[in-house]
C-alpha cells in the first residue's frame, strides 16, 4: 500500500443540508477557498454510478472546454 500526501487527499468542509426547497448552502470556508461569489454560475455533474454530485465553477469548465477546442456561449 502505498502512502498517500497531502496533495492526494480531498479536503473535507463538512456536511450540508438539502432544504425542502431543494436547496444547499456551500460552506463558508470552500467558498473562500475557491473564490466563489454570489452570482457566480456553478455546472452541477451527476457522476455514471448515480450516487455523487460534482460542482464545477462555470469559468472553469469554459476553459476546459477552450483547451479542447470548444467553448461556451450564452444564448441570449
């Protein structure tokens, strides 16, 4: 087995709950840590298996998609 580093392991924020809404509130300290802003857009990802949620910042993943050859474009 080999030993994982610091870099190798997910940080924990702690727990979140969904509201009857429908809603969850990122923790404080995660939103400082990747600089997320009120207004900023978040792309929610449902992993293959069904059981995870991925967030990624929309800024993010637009140039993700640049690096591949394409790029996101608001409709209006």
């Amino acid at each position: 087995m080999s030993e994982e580093t610091n870099e190798e392991l997910q940080t924990f924020y702690g727990v979140v709950n969904v509201s009857h809404n429908g809603q969850i509130v990122i923790p404080a300290k995660l939103r400082k840590d990747l600089n997320i802003k009120q207004g900023d857009q978040l792309i929610v990802v449902r992993s293959n298996d069904g059981e995870d949620i991925l967030l990624v910042k929309m800024e993010k993943m637009d140039r993700i998609l640049k690096e591949t050859g394409f790029g996101l474009k608001k409709p209006y």
